[in-house]
C-alpha cells in the first residue's frame, strides 16, 4: 500500500492494467443504469484505490467503494449486491444469468480478466442489474417519445378503465410528471418572492439607541417565505381500489419533487406514510404501500381516520401555508356526524382543503352520501380527479396558494 | 492511521465504537481528501463521529450547525461594524489609510467555515445536519469543499492553510443535491447490532457490566421493533443505561417494575407511550435472556 493523502504517479496507474481499468468503466456504466450519479472524479479516485492496494482485497474493496460511489440510502443498500454480481459474479435475486456473463462467474478473481472484460463487463451490466423498476433512466429515448404521445390520449381515460398492464404504466409515469410540474411551478414563486428585502427602519433605530443613534447593526427586513406544504389523505378502501394504485403513484411523485410533503392512508384506520414513500425506488415504494393500504376490507371510516389525524399528526405536519388534500369517494360507512365535526377542526388548521372525488364525473352523480355531505360544507375546492387531466387541472390553484 | 484497524481502535480509545465499514470510510476520507456525509435517523451517533474523530487526530473541532436561513455572515466571516464606525470617529482624516486600516485582519470576525481552513494543523469540521440550511448555501459550501479558498472582496483571496477533514450530517428533511452527495463519501449509520450497542454502553457507562449491557442492548433492540414513531436511539439507550445503574439495578430480571418504569428514558411521545403498556414490556423483558 502506498502512503496515504498523495495522488497516485503515472507509473502507480500503469499498474493498473488496461483491462482492470476497463472492467471498472463498465461497472461505473452498470451503477449509472441503476440510478448512482457517478461522475468521472470517481472513476479515478477508484483507480488510485485499485493501484493503492484495495483491489487485492475484495471485501475491502466493495466497502471503500460503498462509500465511494453511493450517494443516498437506496443506492447504499443496494450496492452490495451489484457489487458482488459484477465483481465476483454472484447471482442477484432471482434474475439468471445470460450465457457469457456465467463465464465470468467461472473465473471471478478480480485479476484473471484475460477475456474481453469489457464486453462480457457490460453484457453481464445489463443482465444482472437487479431493478427493472426504476426504468426512468434507463428506458431508451425511443420508448419515452412513444410514452409521451399516448399519454396524450391517456389523459382523458378515466383511471378506472385503464385495462392493460402497459396503459397503467405510462398512467403511473404520468402522473409522475404531472407531480413534478406542479412542483417546479411552486417553486419558481417563491424564488421571485424572495428578492423584496430592505431596510427595516424602525427597529434599526431602536436596536441603535445606544450608539448614540450611530446606525452599527442593521436590521433587515425579508419576508418569511416558506413553502407550500401538501398533505394528501388517500382513502385506500374497497370502492376507492379501481383508483388507489394511480393516486399512490401521483403521491409518490409529489413526496419526491415538493420540499415539504406527507402522505396518508386510511380505510378502517389511519396510516402516515410519507416514510415508506420516501422509497426512492417508486417499484418497492409502491409494493410497500400496496401492503398497507390492503387494510381490513370493512368499509371506510373517514370520520375516525381524520380524528386519529387531528389528534397526534395534525399539529406536527400543518403549518400555515399547507394544504390538505383528501381523495375519497366520501362513502362513510361510520358516523356522519363525526365526520362533519372532524373536518370543521381540519379546516380551522390549514390553509385549504382539497377534495377530491373520482366518482364526481360519473353520470348522474350527486353528493348524496351521508359522509360527504357532512364534509362539503368545510371544502375549499370540491373536485374530480379521474382522469391526468383533472389531476392537471389543480395545479393552477395550488399555485395561487 | 492508514489501516482501518488501528482507526477502529482509535476511535474505540476515545469511545466510540465503530463498525468495520465506518473505520473504512474514515481511512478513505484520508486517502482521497473528501468529505464524509454521514446520513441515519435521529439519534444513531451522526455527531460523536465527528467528535470521536477530532480526538483520534487530537485536533480542534469547529462546528457549524446549520438552520434554516443560515448565511455566509453567521458561517463564513463577518466584518466587525462596531469597532469599524469606532476607528473610523477615532482617526477622521485621510480615508485611503483609514479604509485599509478598517479593513484588515484585525476587523475580520472567524466564523466557522473560515476558521476551519485557517489552522495550521488541518481540524475536524463538523457540518451538522446540512439538510435544514437552505439550497443556496448548500451550492456555496460546495464550491468551498472543493476548492478550499474564500475570497473576501476587501481581501483578496484566502487560500487554506491545511485543509480540514470534514464530516458532514444529515437527517434527510430535506434532499439534498446530486453534486454535494456526489462530492462526499457517503456512509449510512443505521442503529447498531446489539453486540455493537452492548460494547458502546460499556465503553460509556461507568459501572454498567458485561451481562447487564447486553441485556440492555437486547431490550432495546426489541423496543425498537414496535411499532413506535419516535424509535429510541443509541443517546437514549445511554440515558436508559445510565438511569439503571445509577438505581442500582443489575439484572433486568430483577427489577421489571423499575425497567417498566424507567421506560420514559427510551419512549418520548404520548402516542408511543401508550402502545408500550406493562405487558409489552414485560413480552419484550421476557425474551431477553
């Protein structure tokens, strides 16, 4: 090992041979299809580890490179694994290994790369990358044009008749969108607000009385900005389910792209689940909260959920500049009266309360059930959202906010 | 200190009891001359990282807690107004002198981030919980880390004086950009096993033994598998541990109402405090051997 703190000399990398150093740009290429932002100063403070001695060692190599290379919690859980798929040929998950990946496989020492390391390198890059989900990034620029031009028709689908599984996926992808356009909207507001700040006069003077009226320490004046904070209610109950897997992915989206944003579920009880959509992976974000929104299938109780919610998340998660947005059929199977009373304490809290219903663009629907006509009376915006367009249509009016 | 072995037991000399991967980590913050971002929950021992880490170097710590509108006035250097307007009414008269006198070292007030580059020997600086201060200074700092230069406009340019280790904490309230964390070592601390939990209550607490520590470390390992909001982290458990010894207790199995009692010390919210009743406590205490 040479000393540490000095850059490694020219000869220092002609140690590192040719091949090694194109195994490394391929894993580099392989952490980069799954989502690691990798750039090229680790590329070569890698190879100085790899010439510094850490390549001998392969599980002091895959931490050093753990640290080196991830750059959020995801990617550092699941480094490990492609770590140990690339470099010593292990099989991840229950992908299979294609045919001449499994020759690396059969000779995994980090130092007998005699074969073609980078086409193998990169073959065996794409087969064993273990997530499909987080298809973003690496979906090709061909398939994302297509994507775009059928979510146009999309748009106006209701949700509820989105049959094939491909359809569903470019619903869910848009709605992602969709949640980062309203946030970068929101975002440009503040900024342009944030600018106004000048003199503040009177308490100058005052905080300067003792200098002799010498202004020495100035006080300034800057309009405290924060921003909007959206918090979603989702009803995760049976007559919801035709709707709750786009909603989720539509939160997932704005959990992601606001800077300040909770989640929740509820059906028979209330669940906070802005931890297990912080999941940047939308995939496993959107598995972990399939799990919990199937809740016990015995109806939905919007009053006792929103009291649960008064009672111990209210306080915590309300500041004056949020907005609650609640997505429910209104279908109360609990007490109605509850309910009314529950949304009048909501509404002192926040800001606005968005309702929304996708079941209000129904033919011949009416606000007739019990629960949701309790809760009207307290709603600022009363809304559909069964299709992307609807969705889209809110966005003018948080912006106002 | 090139290995990390001797680094571990460095840390674990000044009482801090690190995995195999932080010792690593701390080794390449050394070699490669990046910053560390150390990123956990509330609570798992981001901060002593740092602290540990001044005292294996035996050097100063400089610390710069971030909040909300923090600014380069109160992180980076500040002109001191007060003795200014004072030497400008002392000496009326020549302003070109006057304006080289006021703005000279002697006028400049160190705030963190310029005092770290200015020591001859390079501090440990602790940049904690960076995801409160806002974006915009997050892409100063940025430009800091990596250069390591401050040019003051009256001034002219510092460079630094040796270049400090810098570990950085966040609590993820807030993302935070792609070029800073691609900028830093990343490390997760995630809460220790209980092996690792039982050695750090030994190495901190006075009087707590081998046996009780691990059954302390056991039942908060357990606790922290209930459905609590606010997860007790590795202060608590010290808390806890410090509570049972001070009351003399040697075996948890002895005193189930002091443990139940003494709970309050690991479980802070009403919420929480409601779900673990003595039952729960005594299901938890029961698997504890």
């Amino acid at each position: 090992m040479s000393c540490c703190g000095t850059n490694p000399s020219f000869e220092e990398m002609d140690e590192v041979s040719r091949l090694v150093s194109r195994k490394l740009a391929a894993f580099q290429r392989t952490l980069r299809d799954n989502g690691f932002a990798v750039g090229l100063a680790e590329g070569q403070d890698a190879a100085s580890l790899m010439a510094a001695g850490y390549a001998a060692k392969p599980g002091l190599l895959r931490s050093a490179f753990k640290h080196l290379f991830s750059a959020r919690k995801s990617d550092w859980e699941k480094f490990d694994g492609l770590f140990d798929a690339f470099w010593l040929g292990r099989r991840v998950r229950s992908r299979s290994l294609a045919a001449d990946s499994a020759k690396a496989a059969n000779n995994p020492s980090l130092k007998s790369m005699q074969d073609d390391a980078q086409q193998s390198g990169s073959q065996s890059a794409t087969d064993q990358a273990p997530s499909a989900d987080d298809a973003p990034q690496g979906r090709g620029g061909e398939g994302r044009m297509e994507g775009a031009s059928r979510a146009e028709n999309l748009s106006e689908v209701d949700f509820r008749k989105l049959a094939d599984p491909e359809q569903v996926a470019q619903a869910h992808e848009a709605a992602a969108q969709l949640a980062r356009i309203m946030r970068t909207r929101l975002t440009r507001r503040d900024l342009a607000r944030r600018r106004g700040y000048r003199l503040d006069l009177r308490r100058t003077i005052h905080r300067n009385i003792s200098h002799g009226g010498v202004p020495i320490s100035l006080v300034k004046r800057q309009r405290k900005d924060k921003p909007l904070r959206l918090i979603v209610l989702l009803d995760a109950s049976g007559s919801m389910s035709m709707y709750t897997s786009v909603f989720l992915r539509f939160i997932h989206g704005v959990l992601d792209e606001f800077r300040e944003a909770e989640a929740f579920l509820f059906h028979t009880r209330l669940a906070h689940v802005s931890g297990a959509m912080k999941e940047k992976d939308a995939g496993r974000a959107l598995d972990r909260l399939s799990l919990l929104a199937q809740g016990a299938g015995g109806g939905t109780k919007i009053g006792e959920s929103l009291q649960t919610f008064n009672r111990w998340h209210a306080a915590r998660v309300i500041h004056s500049r949020s907005v609650v947005m609640i997505v429910s059929d209104g279908y109360e199977t609990g007490d109605a009266a509850l309910l009314g009373r529950e949304m009048g304490r909501l509404a002192k809290r926040c800001r606005r309360i968005v309702w929304l219903n996708p079941m209000m663009a129904w033919e011949g629907y009416a606000p007739e059930a019990r629960g949701i006509k309790a809760a009207l009376p307290h709603v600022d915006l009363y809304a559909p959202a069964n299709t992307l367009k609807s969705l889209s249509a809110l966005e003018p009016y948080l912006a106002r906010l | 200190m090139k290995d990390r072995d001797d680094i571990a037991q460095a840390l674990a000399a000044s009482g801090y009891i690190a995995d195999a991967e932080l010792a690593t980590a701390i080794s390449l913050m050394q070699r490669l001359r990046r910053p560390l971002l150390l990123e956990g929950e509330a609570g798992v021992g981001k901060t002593e990282v740092a602290k540990a880490l001044a005292s294996v170097h035996a050097t100063e710590l400089i610390r710069l807690q971030c909040y909300e509108g923090l600014d380069q006035s109160s992180a980076l250097y500040e002109w001191n107004y007060q003795r200014q307007l004072l030497a400008i009414q002392a000496h009326r008269g020549d302003a070109d002198s006057i304006e080289d006198q006021i703005f000279s070292e002697k006028y400049l007030l160190e705030r963190p981030l310029l005092a770290a580059i200015r020591r001859d020997k390079p501090p440990v600086l602790l940049i904690d919980e960076i995801d409160r201060a806002d974006d915009e200074f997050e892409a100063f700092l940025l430009e800091l880390l990596s250069d390591f230069q401050v040019s003051i406009p009256e001034l002219g340019t510092i460079k630094a004086v040796s270049i400090p280790h810098v570990v950085l904490t966040s609590n993820g309230t807030r993302e935070l950009s792609d070029a800073l964390r691609r900028r830093c070592l990343y490390h997760y601390v995630d809460y220790p096993d209980v092996e690792r939990e039982a050695r750090i209550i030994m190495a901190r607490i006075d009087g707590a033994s081998a046996s009780l520590s691990l059954q302390i470390a056991r039942m908060v390992a357990g606790i922290r598998k209930e459905e609590l909001r606010k997860v007790p982290g590795v202060a608590e458990t010290l808390d806890w541990a410090a509570a049972l010894v001070g009351l003399d207790v040697r075996d948890l199995h002895d005193a189930p109402e002091i443990v139940h009692e003494t709970l309050m010390c690991l479980v802070k919210t009403q919420e929480d405090k409601a779900r673990v009743t003595r039952e729960v406590s005594e299901r938890i205490l029961g698997k504890v051997a």
